[in-house]
C-alpha cells in the first residue's frame, strides 16, 4: 500500500501535474501511520483524488453545455455517438471548441461578400445617379464613367504640374488657381488695349472703336481700288509704285 501511494505522491510532485486545489473533504480525512505512530505524509491525497474525481465530473458537465451550444451555433453537425459515453477527455471538448470556431470564423468570411439584394441596389444606385434607364445600359455606362474619369484625372495632373501645384491639391485650388491666372491676362489685355487707343476711359475706348469701323471700310476699299489700279499685291509697294507714273 505504501508503494502505491508512493508512487501517487510522486505523480501529485512532479512538474507535470496540475497546481494542486485543496478544500474540505467531504468525508473524514484518513491518516495513514507508521507502526511507530509516526504520520506517512499521505494526508494530502484524498483531498487531491477527491478534488481531481469533481474536476473529471465537471468535465462531462461542460462537454454536455459545449455540446448544448454546439446545437444552437452549428446544427447541422450531427451528434458523436460517443458522447454518452461515461468518460469524457479534453481532446473531446476541443473538438467541441474547433467546430464552434471554425463555423463562426466561416460566417465571418462569407459576410464579407455582399448578398443579392446588395448587389441589386448598387445597381440601382448607379443607375440612378448616371441616369441609365436599362440593365443593357450599365456596363457601356460604366466604360464611360472609366474613360471620362480617366481624362478628368489626366486633364487635373497636368494642370498641377503647369501651375506648379502640389499633387495633393484639390479640385478647388485648381480652379482658384486658373481664375486668377485669367484676372491676370484680362488685365493685361485691358492694358494693352489702353495704350494701343492712348486713352484709359472706357467711354473713349469705345467711342474710338465707333470711329474706327467708320473709317476703315472705306479706307480698306480705297486701298483695294489702288491695288487693282496699280497692278500690285503688297501695300509697301503702293507708295514706290505712284512715284514711278511722275
């Protein structure tokens, strides 16, 4: 007897066991002793083989409430014919475990790809925003959302790269950025104008325009007239060609 209990005692010491819960026994505690009188130092062991028979209880406890949760998750796994069985190992509530897992990670996956009705009311989406009045009509609008999205993009990279703008700049900054560009060259030609007519009143400017398109049609048909007169093509040569008739 003394062996065996040895031998329990060496298992319940090494590294391999599990730590150890003590609690009261439910029954009174035997003490094994020498023939002297003198304790063995077996007292711990009912205690531990009384806790380690409730842990394997509770171990078929919890297969039954995994295989209960089981049944609710994934019902269409069948039931193991062994799991009435009177043992229950842990290999089998990982099993349990896994199936559960695997079967919640499987539905995490598969909502990932959007269901029927999703993909019916992007298209409807889009045909709505694209005015499309028929299914046939998607895909050609689509290619030419591509390609008119393409040009865009193209058309906007270039005009960063002319104004000398970050590429990072939005839409808005371009188009600031060009209407000021235009003030600039308006003003410009305002000025050009001005110094061309030699006045810097609008009213004078335009009365000067009047007088212009009052004078120059018969100007230009005098002109002509002489051209044909003189038998020449270029007005430099008008001036030289009258001197040579003195």
């Amino acid at each position: 007897v003394l062996k065996v209990l040895s031998h329990i005692d060496s298992i319940l010491r090494s590294p391999r066991a599990p730590p150890l819960i003590y609690r009261r026994s439910k029954g009174p505690v035997q003490n094994y002793t020498k023939e002297n009188g003198q304790e063995c130092g077996f007292e711990h062991l009912p205690l531990t083989i009384e806790m380690w028979a409730d842990q394997l209880t509770a171990l078929k406890d919890l297969h039954r409430s995994l295989r209960k949760l089981s049944l609710e998750l994934v019902p269409w796994h069948t039931a193991d014919p062994q799991d009435n069985r009177e043992s229950i190992r842990v290999e089998d509530l990982q099993f349990v475990v896994d199936a559960i897992l695997e079967e919640i990670e499987n539905k995490e996956k598969n909502s990932q790809t959007p269901s029927l009705p999703t993909l019916c009311a992007i298209v409807s989406h889009f045909q709505k925003l694209f005015d499309v009045n028929s299914l046939s009509g998607v895909y050609p609008r689509m290619n030419e959302v591509y390609t008119k999205l393409g040009e865009m993009t193209n058309a906007m990279r270039n005009l960063h790269e002319l104004l000398e703008l970050d590429s990072s700049a939005p839409p808005t900054v371009v188009v600031d950025t060009v209407g000021k560009l235009c003030d600039i060259i308006n003003e410009n030609v305002t000025e050009q104008v001005q110094q061309l007519l030699g006045t810097q009143d609008i009213h004078s400017i335009i009365k000067k325009l009047e007088e212009h398109e009052c004078f120059f049609p018969p100007f230009q048909a005098l002109i002509q007239d002489l051209l044909c007169l003189l038998e020449i093509s270029n007005l430099d040569d008008i001036l030289p060609t009258v001197r040579n008739l003195k």
